[in-house]
C-alpha cells in the first residue's frame, strides 16, 4: 500500500502486518529491508502483539519468546 491508499481499519493493519512477518520468514525480504534491519518488519511484529491470533502467529514463527508474553488479567503465567 501507499501512503495515500493505507486503511486505518484494524482488518486490514492485521493482514498488513501478517503478509509482512510471513513474507520475512526464513530470509525474506521487502523492498524496506536495509542491512540486515527492516522497519516494516518492526512495525509488523508489533503490530501482530496486540492480537490474539498475531501472537499465535509470532510464536509459531519463533519471532517471539514465551516468557514475554502479555497475559491476561486472572490468567496464571
């Protein structure tokens, strides 16, 4: 997307950020990756922990540790 057709609707801020994390599994890269660092990269995986199912996708894609997982209020660690 450019940056005058980018939705701020969190459906599709989720599969933005979903193409972009699959897109860079096992060395992928885009046309924002520089030496070895990718902002949209960053900006996906942040973007994923703030869902349910995009935290399920980082940890079956190894990109985030168990231990630093948010829990839920009442949830035990």
């Amino acid at each position: 997307m450019s940056g005058l057709d980018e939705s701020d609707r969190p459906a599709d801020r989720f599969d933005s950020a979903r193409r972009t994390v699959l897109q860079h599994d096992d060395g992928g890269t885009c046309l924002q990756c520089a030496d070895g660092s990718c902002r949209q990269q960053a900006w996906a995986i942040e973007e994923l922990k703030k869902h349910p199912g995009g935290l399920l996708l980082l940890q079956q894609l190894e990109l985030l540790n168990p231990s630093n997982q948010p829990t839920q209020e009442g949830q035990p660690r």
